[in-house]
C-alpha cells in the first residue's frame, strides 16, 4: 500500500501538538491540553497502519514484531541511554531526576514501572510512556496474526475492550495492571476498524471525510475549553478517530496535495517527539534570555530541527541499516 499522505501530516500536527503541549507547560506553568490529543492521534493512527500494512503484505507474527523492534528500539534506546549517561555525568543539570538501574532497564525494555523520581508510572524519558502501550499492542496484534481476517478483528476488539472493563473494576495499585487497563487502549482497536474499512472499500463518500474532520477538531476545542480531560478514550479518543477517518476518508476520495514540509516532518514525527523534551529542557537552560513567547516559539522551532537531524542522522539510517533483508534463495546445483 503507498504511503498515504494525510496520515503522514497527522503524525506531523499530532507530534507538534505534543511539542506545544510540553513547551506551554515550561513556559507558562500551563499546558496547552489540546495538544496532549496528539498521542491519541499518534493510537488511532497505529491501529489503521498495523492493520493496512499486515493487509497488503503477508507477514508471520515474528517478522511483523522484529519489523517493529527495528522501528522503534534503537531510537529510544539511543535517547534513553544518552539521557541516563548525561545524568551520571552531569547531575547538576537534571537536579530532580533519580537514576535507578532497575528502573533504566525497565524503561529500555518497555515496562511500566513507578519513576523514583516522582511515583509516576513514567520511564527514563517521559514520552516513552506511549510507546510502552504501542510495544504492547504490537506484541497482541503479532499473536493476532495466525487469526483470519474476521477473526483476527474480533480478537483485538475484545482483547482491549476486556482489558478496560478490567481497569474500571480493579482498585489496586499495581503499575502493570493500572497501566495497561486504562480506558485510552481502545483507541489502537479503533484504528484497526478504521484499517478494516480502509482496507475493504467500505469508506463513506468525500463529504462525510469533511464532516468528520470538522467534528473531530470541534469536539477537541470543546474539551479544551472546558478543560474536561476523562475518560480519556471517549475525550480525546473518539475526536482523534473523527479527524483519522475524515483525513483517510477525503485521501480515499480525492488527491491530496504534497507538502514537503509537512511529509518530512511526518517521516520525523517519531524523532521528534523522542527528543523534543530534552530540546526543550536545554532551551529552558536560557530562559532568562527569553519572553514568554519567544522561548514558546524556539521550543516549536528548535524540536523541529533538531527532531529532524536526528532522523536524519540516526533513526533513519539505523533503521535501514538493521532492516531485515529478504533471504535469497540458492540456485539448486544438479549432482
């Protein structure tokens, strides 16, 4: 399947509303809530491109997982293992952060588990936090692999729909199963559904693509304006789907144009919202120099950049580089 360019721009929009989200904080002591939706998009839009992806091009569940360790490990491990050295090394520069081995090791290895720092199920980097659900997921798609198509939909919905009715039933305090049970999981099936529909030609007509990316983005400023924040697969999930859908409704339908920045900064995105903390960590280093909206500004500018030099010069080339080649059969030699 060609890459679609409407989801490439979502991961772009959806990654900088992470970044403004963050940068807001540092700034103003506030956030700008909407932009945490960006991670519900980023849920949603695994959910469509797993299921596409496995769609048009058989894959057994071992290659699917190692295809999505390659994508996704050596660029967290490379932030992470960066982050913990420069704490040892410089600790005057992360005064708040405690470096726990167990904790670094959970962190690289994807298990949520209570920061030493604050008692928040976080890891090393903050923003790992997602891909903590999205390894998850990919580790329940892989087994849902050996599944017919039908089937393998089913299994996925009720797999995170029970793990939810779970969550609102169990009153512990047990990080994996706090973790795993809250309600924002479904939005992973949600994009699979998307995928499903994608994927058999069952898609509304183009109108409905505008009218679903219009209610999305209403529903998204109305929580933000009234600050409701939960549960948050129906606050943030549900518009998040609304704007995949109608983006993937009008691609389906009609040509979308090409932005090179926007379909650059998409390739980016993962970089990007890998980095963007610790960018806008140092910045923050030099906030006297700064007014508010200067410092807003280069937090944007500067996750941009230097998100896009690390795809550029890391993410991308590692990845190619540890990419799994096709095995190439051998010319049967007649004794």
């Amino acid at each position: 399947m060609a890459k679609l360019l409407s989801i490439q721009y979502l991961r772009a929009f959806a990654a900088f509303g992470v970044v403004a989200f963050h940068a807001q904080g540092f700034t103003y002591g506030r956030t700008l809530v909407i932009g945490s939706a960006g991670v519900d998009v980023f849920f949603v839009v695994s959910g469509f491109v797993m299921w596409t992806v496995t769609a048009y091009r058989t894959q057994t569940p071992a290659d699917f997982f190692l295809n999505r360790i390659v994508r996704i490990v050596p660029m967290y491990w490379f932030v992470t293992l960066s982050f913990v050295f420069a704490a040892i090394v410089f600790p005057i520069l992360f005064p708040r952060l405690v470096v726990s081995t167990t904790h670094t090791l959970a962190s690289l290895f994807f298990v949520p588990m209570r920061s030493p720092s604050n008692g928040e199920i976080w890891p090393v980097v903050v923003p790992g936090w997602t891909l903590n659900y999205e390894m998850f997921f990919y580790a329940v798609f892989a087994m849902a692999l050996v599944l017919e198509n039908t089937t393998r939909l089913v299994f996925l919905a009720a797999v995170f729909l029970v793990l939810t009715l779970i969550g609102g039933l169990y009153t512990g305090g047990n990080p994996l199963i706090v973790f795993y049970t809250a309600s924002i999981v479904l939005e992973f099936p949600a994009g699979v559904l998307l995928g499903r529909a994608f994927e058999q030609d069952r898609l509304p007509q183009l109108r409905w693509g505008y009218i679903s990316l219009t209610a999305g983005l209403l529903l998204l400023f109305v929580s933000a304006r009234f600050q409701i924040e939960s549960p948050r697969a129906v606050v943030w999930g549900i518009p998040a789907f609304l704007l995949v859908a109608g983006a993937v409704i009008i691609e389906k339908n009609r040509s979308v144009p090409l932005v090179p920045a926007l379909a650059v900064l998409g390739d980016a995105s993962y970089s990007v919202y890998l980095t963007h903390t610790l960018t806008i960590s140092a910045i923050g280093k030099f906030k006297a120099h700064f007014n508010p909206l200067s410092f807003f500004a280069a937090s944007l500018v500067l996750s941009a950049l230097i998100g896009v030099a690390a795809w550029r010069l890391f993410e991308r080339p590692l990845a190619e580089f540890l990419k799994p080649r096709p095995r190439v059969q051998q010319p049967h030699l007649a004794e």
